[in-house]
C-alpha cells in the first residue's frame, strides 16, 4: 500500500533527526577522545600532537551549530515565551509565527555573513587544519544557518496557518 506524502515526510524527518544525533554523539566522542588523548600526551610524555588545538578548536564550533541546528528542529532552542501566558490561543500562534518569521530573517542574514566570511577566507587563501583550506573547514556556518533559517520559516508558516483557524489546531510553543 502506498504511503501518504505527510507519512513519507514524517519517515524522512526522523531519519534526518537520526542522522543529526549521530553526528552529535560521534563529534562529542571525538572532541573528548583527542582532548584526553592530548592530555595524557603533554603529562605523561612531555608530547603532544600540534594540530590538536585548531582541530579541537573547529570541533567546537561545529559541535554548536550542530547543536543548534538540533534543536531548531527539535524546538528546543533559546527561547522567551511571553506571549503563551499573556494571550489567548489565536493571538499566541500570530505571535509565535512573527517569532518565528524574525529569527527565519535573522538566520538568514547571519548565513549570508557566513557566506561572506568563507568567501574571505578563501580569498586570502587562510591555512585551516590537517591541510583542509579554513574556507571549507568553516562552511558548516552557513550551511547550518540558512537550514534553520528554512526551518523557522517553516515554523512561521505552519503558525500562521493555524492562525487562520478559529482557536483550532496546535498551540504555539
């Protein structure tokens, strides 16, 4: 039996998410890894490995806008909610979806300085780690931006739709 789009789009949601936590889980396991790896080299042999820091150092910056491309997805970003304890349910998914469509555009620009800086980088031909060029090494920033720049505005979408409605549907987060 063929399945409906709307169960096909779910399946792939969850295999995103999947592959998204996985990403997390291995990263986190291989900044902790070389961190120890690091730290045991420089005590107890009076080593260490030189291109330990600015690996570790890009880890991090991966390993948080992974992180918050997560939890865009997962709603379960930084958030002040005001509006659910002060409005009734139609006027909190307006709200939620003028929220949501500031930080889409917010996003949005912070991909297009991401874009910009990589473009720098690769103009000014800047040594990232391990013989990668930083430009590459930095392209999760925009990658990661304009995907929840997608996201909220999808968020702000499906909020003003339900708004259309009368009081019905989904609560505004």
């Amino acid at each position: 039996m063929p399945r409906s789009p709307r169960t096909l789009f779910a399946a792939a949601a969850r295999a995103w998410n999947a592959i998204e936590q996985s990403a997390l889980a291995l990263l986190v396991m291989g900044i902790v890894v070389l961190a120890a790896a690091q730290i045991i080299l420089r005590n107890f042999f009076k080593t260490g490995l030189p291109w330990s820091e600015p690996v570790l150092g890009l880890s991090l910056l991966w390993l948080t806008l992974l992180g918050a491309l997560a939890a865009t997805g997962a709603g379960r970003h930084i958030s002040i909610d005001l509006a659910s304890h002060l409005f009734p349910p139609r006027a909190r998914r307006a709200a939620a979806a003028l929220v949501n469509l500031f930080a889409a555009v917010v996003c949005g620009f912070l991909a297009h300085a991401a874009i910009r800086f990589c473009a720098f980088q690769r103009e000014m031909a800047t040594p990232g780690a391990l013989g990668v060029p930083a430009w590459k090494l930095y392209l999760v920033a925009p990658v990661c931006f304009a995907l929840m720049a997608l996201r909220f505005a999808a968020r702000a979408a499906r909020d003003a739709a339900g708004g259309m409605g009368r009081g019905k549907g989904r609560e505004a987060r």
